[in-house]
C-alpha cells in the first residue's frame, strides 16, 4: 500500500455482486478485500475468476475439450472475445495448464485433473499439421488459420504449448496413458521442427543503434528465454545433447543483449529486441538461472543475479517501466522513448519468479524481500495504490493504464500471471511476509 494513501483505503469495505456471463454461468458472490488486508493466514490464491473463464469446446473433428475465454469485462465480467482474432487461444490455455499442473490438488483433486486434461486436449487439437501451433479458436469453434497472431510457426504460442505440455508431461504418465502418448507425439513433432528450422541458424549478429542483436535467436531474447524454460525439462528427461547445446547457444544470445552495471543505465537489464527493452515476458533472467543450473555454467546464473541486484531495484524506485529503448554512443547507454505505462500482470511475475530463483540460489533473505515488494504490486504497492488482485475474488485487473488509472476489465492473460505468482510466492514464507508488509 502506498503510505501516503488515506487511512481510509486500508477499511475493509464489502462489495457483493452477482452476474452471469454469456456462457450462462453464475459469478459466485464474493467479498473485496481491499489493498492493506492480506495476513499471514490469507489464502494468496484463488481460481474462482479463473473457473469462470473456462467454457466448453468441441472442435470440427468432435473432439471435445475445455477453452479459456481471453477477456473479461467489467462490470458484470462477461466473457468477450478478441476481435477478428478469437474467443481463446492456445497461449492464455498454456498458462493455465501450467498454473493447474503445479497446483498442489492436482495430485489428488479428481476435478482438477480433469479440468487440466480438457485443456490439454484445447492444445493438441490445435496443433496444425506442420507441427507448429494455431492460436487462436473463432467463434463456431473455428480455427483462425490466417491471422497474423494465430498462424503456426516458430512464435509465442508455439513455445508456450511446448513448455505446458513438456512440464506436465511426467505428470500424465499414471494418469492417463492415451493422452500421454499424445502429448508426446506432440512434443516429437514441436522438437522436430526445432532442430530442422533453428538449432543450425549461423550465430551471427547485427547492430542497432549501437547495439549488439544476436540473429540466432527465434524472436527477441524474451522468445528465447520461453524457448529455454520449455527445452530444460526435455532435456533433462531425455538427455537429448542435441537440444542440451541448443540450450547453451540460446543462452549465449541472451547474454550478450545485457548492458550497463550497477551504477550505469540501464543497470545489467536484458534487451527484449533490438534496442528495446519491455516488461511483458521478460523471463532472461528466470530463464538464464534456470539454465545455469543445468548446464552447470556460472556466467549464466551471475548474469542474471545482476539483472537481479542492479535492475529490479531501479524498477522499484521508478514506480515500474512499461518500455524503453537504448542507445550507445561510446558506450554510454542514454534512454529513448520511456514509457512508464501500462503496468501488467505478465510484466511483474517474471521479474517475481526471478528474484525468488535468486534467493533459492544465494539462500540470501534480502532476495526474498526483493521478490515480495515486487510482487506486492498485485496488492496495492502501485502507482494507484490500490489492489490489482483480489485474493476474494481471484481477479486480477488488466493493468494500470496511466497513474492511478486502472483498467478493471480480468481477462485471462493478467488473471493466469496473477495466480502463476502468488503460486509462487506462496511456496515461500518469507517472501509472503515480504509482500504483506509492502502492500
């Protein structure tokens, strides 16, 4: 909370509403917890706005499974579609099967399980014939085969499926046999084309501004760095060397793309793409960490605890970033184009889940309060000042859109980020008490 705020916002102040969304489904009542109210005691995570978002699919080849919708408007929380591109999309689904697979019932809560597996099945079924993934679901339970954010390639939600579907793929082993040969067939296929189309592209790079763009990587390094989190498992599962040193060159891409220090702008921060940096997805250093121990390679894991001690501190003073750009002139890197806003959920849970890889690492309680003021964001340690996330009603809003301007629409990206976070901050106790006593 920030402490300037009145006395007056830290009032608990109740807030009942009841409403049905266009699938039908009945919004339970729930009570606000405002920014200020969160205990020791206070379940951090709560799926009920999730569970609302979630809708029924049979696709073309009746094959039946579970979708999440994409938006969720405010006031009444109605489930919207994204214009001329889908009703729900293979990327907000991986989240959730990621958020869903790490839970701690889905060992043992039958409904878990199965609401798991039907979104497992949202993904195979949209898996195109080149291996790749289509993105989005039209209305009708269509798939978009054309549009640009849904064309299946080496992309976004390529990378997203195969990391939800690598790490929950151990797990399906005793569950279910016929979807795990199917998610493995899936995952053959995604491997395949990685090693045809990217493991061989020439490391060679390019200069913007100044600055070094290493070309190898299938995007941006915030590309590459999903593409890391989703090849460490396989990797590990099935010592595929081939993929293994694929890995290390992805991680030899990010690396490079790191400038300034501790006292130099901007402070061991990792470049999204060319001379840009973004918040949105920036897991280099979640990824870099996780590959350091791996590859049993130090530079990797000291590169991104500098990101760690001189970046993520200066985001704090800020009041966050939403973007800027660089340029170096006899390296000196002056910024360009700042933009303080929007502030999103997908911006704060990388650098969360960082810092806490920091204080596994280290053992160091001040990573611990790092990844708590960070993540007290969700709780009203904003430039609003008031809760993004409610743990009454499991929403979390779609962003800060400028100063305290807040954007109270819930839909599925911000609302996954929010709860993949909390997941995560609830596993460690100090970190918890860390976000409490920023809030």
């Amino acid at each position: 909370m920030n402490k300037t705020n009145s006395l007056l916002t830290y009032c608990l102040v109740f807030f009942i509403s009841v409403s049905c969304n266009k699938t039908g489904k009945e919004i339970t009542p729930v009570i606000n917890v405002p920014a200020g109210e969160i205990t020791n005691t206070t379940e951090l995570v709560n799926t009920s706005h999730l569970e609302s978002l979630i809708v029924p699919v049979t696709f073309s080849n009746n094959n039946t499974a579970e979708a999440v919708y994409i938006y969720s408007n405010a006031p009444a929380y109605n489930l919207i579609g994204a214009d001329g591109e889908g009703f729900t999309c293979v990327d907000d689904v991986s989240r959730a099967v990621l958020f869903y697979s790490r839970s701690n019932k889905f060992i043992s809560d039958q409904p878990t399980q199965v609401r798991t597996l039907n979104l497992v099945r949202f993904m195979l079924n949209m898996q195109a014939d080149n291996g790749y993934f289509y993105n989005f679901l039209l209305p009708g339970n269509v798939i978009n085969k054309t549009g640009s954010t849904s064309v299946p390639g080496p992309n976004w939600w390529s990378w997203r499926a195969l990391y939800a579907l690598i790490e929950i793929s151990p797990k399906l082993k005793n569950m279910n046999a016929q979807l795990s040969n199917e998610v493995d067939v899936s995952i053959g296929k995604l491997i395949a084309n990685i090693k045809r189309d990217l493991v061989n592209a020439p490391k060679t790079t390019s200069s913007q501004n100044g600055i070094i763009i290493p070309e190898w990587l299938p995007g941006g390094t915030d590309t590459g760095a999903l593409l890391i989190l989703g090849l460490i498992p396989y990797s590990q599962a099935t010592g595929d060397v081939i993929i293994k040193e694929y890995i290390r060159k992805l991680a030899d891409g990010i690396v490079i793309t790191q400038h300034g220090d501790a006292t130099h702008f901007p402070y061991s921060s990792f470049l999204s793409s060319g001379n840009l940096w973004h918040g949105w997805g920036s897991d280099q250093a979640h990824a870099l960490f996780q590959a350091g121990k791996y590859l049993n390679e130090p530079e990797y894991i000291n590169k991104a605890m500098a990101e760690v001690d001189n970046f993520y501190p200066w985001l704090l003073s800020k009041g966050f970033k939403y973007s800027f750009e660089i340029v170096n002139v006899n390296n000196v890197f002056t910024p360009q184009n700042v933009k303080d806003y929007e502030q999103i959920a997908y911006a704060i849970r990388p650098i969360v889940f960082a810092s806490i890889d920091a204080y596994e690492i280290t053992k160091n309680e001040k990573y611990a309060d790092l990844a708590g003021k960070l993540s007290a964001w969700f709780v009203g340690n904003n430039s609003a000042g008031k809760a993004m996330y409610s743990v009454s009603t499991g929403r979390c809003f779609d962003g800060i859109d400028i100063g305290n301007s807040i954007n109270t629409n819930s839909g599925a990206e911000s609302t996954i980020e929010a709860l993949l976070t909390m997941q995560r901050v609830n596993e460690f106790p100090t970190v918890k008490a860390s976000l409490i006593l920023n809030q």
